[in-house]
C-alpha cells in the first residue's frame, strides 16, 4: 500500500496561489502589450510587491514566459483530448473535425495565449528544453486520432507522394516521439495539415479574413474536412463499414 503523500504546508499553498497571481498578471499584460513588454517589474507593482520579491518566483523575464507558454501548451493539448473523448470510439473523421474545431476555439478564446505559443518569435527570448515536450503534448493529441484510425483499419488508401530521403528520416523521428505509427507518407500530410490548421487560426486572429471570409466558419468547417480527407480519416460506423473490433 503506497503511503499517504504528506500534507501540503501553508507555505507551500502561499507560494502555489502568489505564483498563480504573477501569472495572471502576466498574462493581463500579454494581452494589453503583447509578450515583448512583458516586465516583471510591472507585475510586481501591480501585486504590491517589491521586485525583489517577485525574483523568488521567477527568476527572470524568460522564466515567467516559459511558465505561462508551458501552461499554454497543456491547456490547449487537454482542451482538443476533451473534445475528441466526447465523440464515440471508431468515429475517426469525426474526432479530427472535433479536434480542429477545439483548437480553434481556445484560439478564439485565448487569443494572446494562442499568440504566445503559435505567433510570432518573442524578441529575446529562446525557448528552453522545458517547452518541448508540452508542444509535442497537442501535436499528440492530433496524432492520437490518425494512429487510431490506422491501428482500426480506419484510415483509407489515398495517393499520396513516396516519402525518402531527408524528410523519411525526419519523419521516423517525429514519429518515434510522437508514438505514431501511420505509413510515412500519412504523417507526412499530418504534419501539413497541422501547419494549415495553425495558419489559417492565426489568419483569422489577425483580421486577414475580414472583408471576404467573415465569419470563417464555413471556410474552416471546409478545410477541416479536407484534412480529414486528405489523411484517410473514416467513421467506422458509416454504411458499408464494419464496426470496431473490441479491445483485447
């Protein structure tokens, strides 16, 4: 029997709660000035505090940043896994539209965090290490559903391009952290369909819709199922289909 984990001090949920407050703070800012005038001395005036005191929390600019990308990252990667664990087992095509549409959403809803994670480079700052497995977190959760499909005998037959030289060796590393084992060529698309998915949001974000797809609904529901296309994503329980083995 494990033992019981020990008692969370009042210190601990002091820290734990101030932490939470310089990160709201921080992110009221990048939503006001955007991540570039992010200035912990600002946040510290905001909460009472001298910096100095703030400097115990986070120790730089760049720290309080990849905090507030790090939690980014896994809420956006838990907000898609929700979305795709509310659609039934073996409908393949619907999870991936389930999943777009999640992203797009959070996107809406959080525009700058959205920007901090997918938006342009902040000047001076280098993502460490620490950011790499949350980013792969919602790469993951997308992939999750085309290694699904293939592992179901979901996932159609489309043409698609042989897959060799630099970008299969790329591609057998993507797929070894990302758990994947879709044909090459079938990541290779994934791969691109996430890189339309991210620009066509953050061309909404920005206005580049505005006067011609406005609102975007539609367009995004379209392409949405391209990708699905695309990627040979089907729904198990369409006519013609037979339904999913059980599990082991």
């Amino acid at each position: 029997m494990a033992e019981p984990a020990p008692p969370v001090t009042a210190r601990a949920r002091a820290r734990a709660e101030l932490s939470r407050d310089i990160k709201r703070l921080a992110l009221r800012q990048l939503a006001d000035e955007g991540a570039g005038a992010l200035s912990l001395r600002a946040v510290a005036r905001e909460l009472g505090m001298v910096s100095s005191a703030l400097y115990r929390y986070f120790a730089s600019r760049d720290e309080l940043l990849t905090a507030l990308i790090v939690d980014a990252y896994g809420d956006l990667a838990e907000t898609i896994s929700t979305a795709t664990a509310e659609v039934e087992p073996g409908r393949f095509r619907s999870r991936w539209g389930a999943a777009c549409h999640a992203l797009r959403g959070w996107a809406r809803r959080e525009p700058h965090r959205f920007a901090l994670i997918y938006g342009s480079a902040i000047p001076g700052y280098r993502a460490p290490a620490d950011t790499i497995a949350p980013a792969t977190a919602v790469m993951t959760a997308l992939a999750g559903i085309v290694d699904g499909a293939a592992r179901a005998g979901a996932l159609a037959d489309v043409d698609g391009e042989a897959v060799g030289g630099e970008l299969a060796a790329q591609l057998d590393g993507v797929a070894h952290v990302l758990g994947e084992h879709s044909p090459a060529p079938v990541l290779a698309t994934l791969a691109g369909a996430f890189g339309q998915l991210i620009g066509m949001v953050n061309l909404e974000l920005a206005g580049h819709f505005v006067g011609g797809f406005e609102p975007a609904d539609a367009l995004f529901d379209r392409t949405v199922r391209q990708m699905a296309a695309g990627l040979g994503l089907q729904d198990l329980d369409e006519p013609g289909r037979a339904a999913p083995e059980p599990p082991a």
